[in-house]
C-alpha cells in the first residue's frame, strides 16, 4: 500500500497487519471524523481528519525506525474519538474540557470492542501490550515533553492553517533525532524555533476563543439532540456527517434546533466579561512544549537554556476559560 501524505510524502505501507488494520471499518470511519471538531465555520478550508493524523504518527514513526509494535501503537491511537473529535468532553458527563482527555479515559474498552484486537492476535501481536501506552514513549509521553502523537498534530496543525511553508518543517524535521528513546533536536535554534511555533498554534486556535465556542456551540447541539431522543450517547460514534444527518432529520419541524443549528454554523462571537450577567464559561486545554536538544553532547531542554520559556510554560500549561452570552 503507498500512501502520501502531505507533510512526510509518499510512505510504502508492507506490514500486511497494518495494512488489515487501515482497510477496518473502524478506522476507515476516522475519515470522517475532523481533527479540530467543527472548525471550519471559524476557518473556512482547514478540515483535516484524524484518519491523516493516525496514519502521519504511522509515517513519522516509521521514518525515525520505531518498532513495528510502536508504529501499531501510533496507528490506532485515536480510534476512540466519537465524532467532532474533543467535543466528546463537552458532551459526556466523564468528560473534562481542561484536560480533553474523554478519548483517552475510553480508549481500551473502546478498541477491545473492534476487529482491531483479532487482527493483532493474527499477527502474533500482544493486544494488552499495544494497547498499553506507556510501552510507547516515542508515540506517547506527558506534556510538555515531544511525541510522535504531538509532532504530527503540531506540523500538520501548522501546515493546514498556513503558519508556516512546507521547507520551514522539512528544515525541523531534518534537525529532529530519536535519541535513546526519546525526541531530541540537533541545535538549539530548531528547538526554539518548533516550540515557538507550536505556542502561536496553541494560542491561535488550539486554545483560543473560536475553539471555546465552537465547542460550547457543537456540544450544546448534540446535548439537545440526545434530550430529545434524536440521538443517543452510542450513536455518536460514527462520523461528523452521519451525525449531522441523523439529527438534522428533526430541523424543520423543531425550532430550538434551527437555533441551536444556526448558532453553530455562525462564526460571530461575542465575548463577555466573568462577572456579566446571563454568561456561560467555556474552559479549554492549552498545550506547551519544552523541547529537547543537544548541547554539545549533553540532552537538554530548551527551559535549562532560556529562563523566558520557564515562564511561558507555567502560563501556557494552564487551562483557558472564556465567557460567552448563555
């Protein structure tokens, strides 16, 4: 299987269990399901699917040699995603908007009830073992430190909402290394510059007011939905435009749906002070980095080197709450 994608080019895929997996319906559905959750009202042409975000842990795994366990691991790690992606917190009782974390908290029993655990009992693969995260450190490690999980989102983040050029990320990845398991760049300048340009990623969109409302507004839509038995928490697993559909079947005969619709897909937002009257918070997860490198030959972060980022990294690591007219 060759597939090409747009920020690592054309990966040959021969792992013939990888290639069982991709071809699942279970993670076929990934492709309709948006990174960012309903942004396009806010960002018009910046849709990208965590389909291509699985398959680019995939190819960034595979370009820096992981073990084929590892690159298992990266490949399903988002399955357990409903629809809209992190707007699952904000629908289900378990979920935390600070910490985005629904997907995670749901992830084994969620990939346990797929085909997902047969194929890899195929292939002579361990399923508690791949299922197990913390075997994965290139894949996946606790914030501020990298992963792959992280880079891919970062640079496919900064790819489609054009914050930088296609030579600027080759130029990081060129500087980018595994360094006894873990992701170290070469200089200190890269490191630098990655770290800057994945805190203007977080503080434009990732944790911004669009993402606030967009939430707010998406989850307010499928809660209703479900009180009215439009729809059920199960059913939310399907993609973005299934769900859609099944609800929006019930528009033109119930009114509070036409508004909660409209409200969804307009981009005005109007923010309000905390102590306002008739508001509503919304509290987002905020994400920093702290990058390693090499100086000389000793592994560093860039916090050990620049006390500025020591700064940046205890405002940046804190959730963001924004206030909204109920």
């Amino acid at each position: 299987m060759k597939y090409i994608d747009r920020i690592y080019g054309e990966i040959e895929i021969v792992d013939r269990v990888v290639i069982d997996i991709i071809n699942t319906d279970a993670f076929q559905r990934l492709k309709g399901v948006d990174q960012a959750g309903y942004f396009d009202v806010y960002f018009p042409g910046t849709k990208h699917s965590r389909f291509e975000h699985s398959l680019g842990c995939y190819s960034l795994l595979h370009k820096f040699g992981a073990s084929i366990e590892e690159l298992l691991a990266g490949l399903i790690h988002d399955m357990s995603h409903s629809a809209f992606s992190h707007t699952a917190d904000y629908v289900f009782e378990s979920g935390r908007g600070a910490s985005q974390n629904y997907q995670d908290d749901i992830f084994v029993d969620f990939v346990r009830k797929t085909n997902i655990p047969d194929i890899l009992e195929r292939h002579d693969f361990s399923v508690d073992y791949i299922l197990d995260e913390h075997n994965f450190p290139l894949q996946e490690t606790k914030l501020p430190n990298l992963c792959a999980d992280r880079i891919d989102y970062s640079l496919r983040g900064v790819s489609v909402y054009g914050l930088t050029s296609a030579l600027e990320i080759d130029e990081i990845l060129k500087h980018l290394h595994v360094i006894d398991n873990k992701w170290v760049f070469d200089n200190f300048a890269i490191a630098k510059k990655y770290a800057e340009l994945f805190e203007k990623l977080n503080d434009i969109y990732y944790s911004n007011k669009e993402a606030a409302v967009m939430y707010l507004r998406t989850s307010r839509w499928i809660k209703y939905a479900i009180k009215m038995n439009y729809i059920n928490y199960e059913e939310l697993f399907v993609t973005d435009d299934e769900v859609i559909a099944k609800i929006n079947t019930h528009l033109e005969s119930d009114v509070e749906l036409q508004k909660l619709w409209h409200e969804m897909n307009n981009p005005k937002i109007v923010l309000k002070k905390k102590n306002s009257k008739n508001v509503e918070s919304v509290t987002v997860k905020s994400r920093i980095i702290d990058p390693l490198f090499l100086n000389e030959s000793i592994t560093q972060h860039i916090s050990e080197c620049d006390s500025t980022w020591v700064n940046v990294i205890a405002e940046e690591s804190l959730p963001k709450t924004y206030y909204f007219a109920k």
